[in-house]
C-alpha cells in the first residue's frame, strides 16, 4: 500500500499522504509495534492500521488529504457503524481514495498557477513522447539513442533557460512559476545551469 503520493513534475514540492484524524481533531502519531526484543522497534503511519483494535492503537475518526506545500483537503469522516469488524483496509478504502481524489484535484490547480507554456510546444513533446514509445516496440536501442539525445539536449536547453531564469527573476519567482518550493527550484536552476545551489 502507498504511504504518500508524488507527481513526476513537483517531486518532493508536492508530496501528499492521508492523514488520519482522531475523535478529538488531532492528527495520530505513528503506531508502534512490539515484536520483542530486538533495537529496532517497527512503525506505520498507514491509515489502514488506526482500526483501535490493540492497545497501542488508536481509532480513526476521519481521513484527510495534505500536502507538504501545507495544503490540506475535505475531511472524510469514517463511519464505523458501517465498518463494524471489517478489516479496515478494506472497509474504508473508498475514503482512501477520496483523499487521492482531493490531492489530485489539489495538483491540477497547483499546474493552474504555474507558468503557462504554449500548447504547439507540449503538443509537440506529447507527440514526440508517443512516437518514441511506438518506437521502442520496433527497436529499443533505437528508442534508446533517442532518449539519450533527448537528454543532451534537455541539458543544453535548460542551461541556458537557468541562466537567463536567474537573471531576470528571483528565486522565489522561479519557485512561482514552476509549482516547487525555494529549495526544490534552487536545486533544479543549480542543476541545470551547473552552478553549486549553495552560492
């Protein structure tokens, strides 16, 4: 089971995760569990293990969706008239996916407000994504060798696009324009212009 949710394009900006609320609005700490002796004592935040059925572990009241940008979704509160026994990884997995639903609906207003680029560009990279794929079936070195041109000129593009980025705008504008926070757009400037992120 997935423990928390990314998008390719936001990385770690974005990282989103139910989080699981109890009777009195707190968020539940990480369960423990005993397997006797032994250093190193296993743990889960996985919302399928709060059921309150061992000592140590607490009820759910309720799921929602964050996101490490401090976004938060709609409370789905769990009925456990309706649960009754049931394992809970099963009884409350369409709450789950609501909260996905939430945090999917959280990225593409997060795409909203970034940058817009011109639709014949993404259109021209999505075609080029789908012939490649077409490709690949015919020849995977071929499909290979082109990827990895891609990639060189991925790398020239974006130093380039690095460069000028960082002098006209600022980093916080960068981190605007991109959907990441200040540290994510500084490690990707650094990255692709080739300059330490620490300078």
């Amino acid at each position: 089971m997935e423990d928390s949710w990314t998008d390719d394009e936001y990385g770690a900006s974005h990282k989103g995760a139910i989080k699981v609320l109890l009777d009195d609005g707190s968020t539940a700490k990480p369960v423990y569990f005993d397997v006797g002796s032994g250093s190193h004592v296993p743990s889960s935040s996985h919302w399928s293990v709060y059921d309150g059925r061992l000592p140590n572990t607490p009820r759910a009241s309720a799921f929602r969706a964050a996101c490490s940008c401090e976004w938060t979704g709609t409370i789905h509160t769990l009925d456990w008239d309706e649960i009754g026994d049931q394992p809970l990884h099963r009884a409350a997995a369409r709450d789950a996916d609501r909260c996905l639903t939430d945090w999917d609906q959280h990225i593409a207003e997060v795409g909203e407000t970034t940058v817009a680029v011109p639709g014949r560009i993404t259109d021209l990279l999505e075609s080029l994504h789908t012939e490649i794929e077409r490709y690949t079936k015919e020849s995977p070195a071929g499909a290979l060798k082109l990827a990895r041109r891609m990639e060189i000129s991925a790398a020239d593009l974006g130093y380039w696009a690095a460069h000028k980025a960082r002098d006209s705008m600022s980093r916080e504008e960068v981190a605007a324009a991109l959907g990441l926070n200040g540290g994510d757009a500084t490690q990707l400037l650094a990255r692709f212009g080739r300059w330490s992120p620490y300078v």
